[in-house]
C-alpha cells in the first residue's frame, strides 16, 4: 500500500497539471471575443519562469451601447463593457488564469462628466512581477477633486491576489493632497494630508500609520472596481 500512494499522487498531480494547460493557446488574441478590441496591453513575467506573460484591458463594441447624453458633459456616451484577463505563457502557448469584468465603461450614465477612468497610459501595467491596475477621476462638472485608485495584485498560490491598494485624493483649487496606502501582506495602512501638489510642496504634510482591524485575503476575481470597499 504504502508503495502505491506516491504513484497515486504522482497521478493526481499529472492530471492536475494537464487540466490547468488544457486550454492553451497559440495567440493570445484568440481569447479576445468577436467585436472586442484591445484597449490595454502589458507584458512581463508574472510567476518566475521567465516567460513574457500578458495583461489585457478588452472592451465591447457593440454600437447598441453608445447613447446620447442630454445633460452636461459629452454628448455621447461609452457604456461598453469592459474586461480585464492575465495570460501565463508557456513555450506552448497563452492559458487565461484570471479575468475581472467590473472594470468602468468609458462613460458613466449617472457622473456624465466623468473622464474615462482607464484613459491614462498607466491605467494597466506590469512592474517587478505585479499587475496594478490604476484608475483615474477627474470630472469637468460637479467636483473639485482628482482622484487615482491603485491596485497591485500577485500571482500566488494559482491566483492573483491582492497586496497593495493605494489611493490619493487631490483638490484642484487648492492642491491639497490626501492619501492612503495599504500594505495588505503586513496589515499597514499609512495616510498622508496637507501639502500642495501644484507647488510640490511636502514639508506640511501630515503623515500617520495603522493596523488593518481584520486580514483580507482578495482575489482579482473578487474585487470590484467599480465599487470597491473602504478597507480599515
């Protein structure tokens, strides 16, 4: 018995890693939906093997999905889906590991002066093996405030999870900065007010750390950009 358990195991690995590679791809356009494009693309490797892995922003183009907007702002709206898939590369090819579709439309029906929250260059990025997903705020009616939303997520233990939220808050008029940035593999949370971010100006900055009160173990698959938590 005892000699037939590594060779039961060996089994049940073997199958297990076949299951994972199963849907391997040549091209990783080809898990691009019919009538998507590509809005964002990066590249780097994302579990140490050396291979050039992608992270893509893909958005719908169906046409039903652009209406018009009778009230401040752009006079059409973007209300297309969006979504956000990590592909591992193997010499084999492309495998979809993870996928999110909370990601912001390019319009918001209800803030219609709302600026494509995706429409920076570093909206997606991969950095030192870390997918971050930064969204932007900034509207041209309604609010005094710029706002950036960061997300860091790495790959462990088969998925990507989420290690670092940042956010920073800037008023227009008069520069004033608040911010927070949470460490979610220590548990720190750090903020930061005061300064001028037109002036560059740091020396007035007011700083202060914290504990999380509870550990989050978050997913990519389990965050929602479009309404994601206040994490304390």
């Amino acid at each position: 018995m005892k000699n037939k358990i590594p060779l039961i195991l060996f089994c049940m690995l073997t199958t297990y890693s076949a299951f994972l590679w199963a849907d391997t791809r040549t091209s990783y356009q080809s898990f691009v939906p019919q009538n998507w494009n590509i809005l964002s693309r990066a590249q780097g490797d994302l579990n140490g093997d050396q291979q050039p892995d992608l992270a893509l922003i893909i958005e719908d183009t169906d046409p039903k999905n652009i209406v018009k907007n009778d009230r401040l702002g752009n006079p059409q709206l973007n209300l297309n889906r969006r979504k956000l898939l990590i592909l591992l590369k193997s010499p084999q090819g492309y495998r979809l590991v993870a996928s999110n579709s909370t990601l912001p439309s390019e319009g918001d029906p209800e803030s219609p002066c709302l600026a494509d929250p995706l429409g920076e260059d570093n909206s997606l990025s991969i950095k030192n093996g870390l997918v971050q997903i930064n969204l932007h705020y900034w509207l041209s009616c309604g609010s005094w405030y710029v706002s950036n939303h960061l997300f860091t997520f790495r790959y462990q233990n088969q998925s990507f999870k989420l290690i670092g939220y940042d956010t920073t808050d800037i008023h227009r008029a008069s520069g004033e900065i608040n911010a927070k940035s949470i460490n979610f593999l220590t548990g720190k949370i750090k903020k930061t007010s005061g300064g001028d971010a037109f002036e560059n100006q740091k020396a007035s900055q007011q700083e202060s750390w914290s504990k999380l009160k509870q550990k989050y173990t978050l997913t990519l698959e389990q965050i929602d950009f479009k309404h994601y938590g206040e994490y304390e």
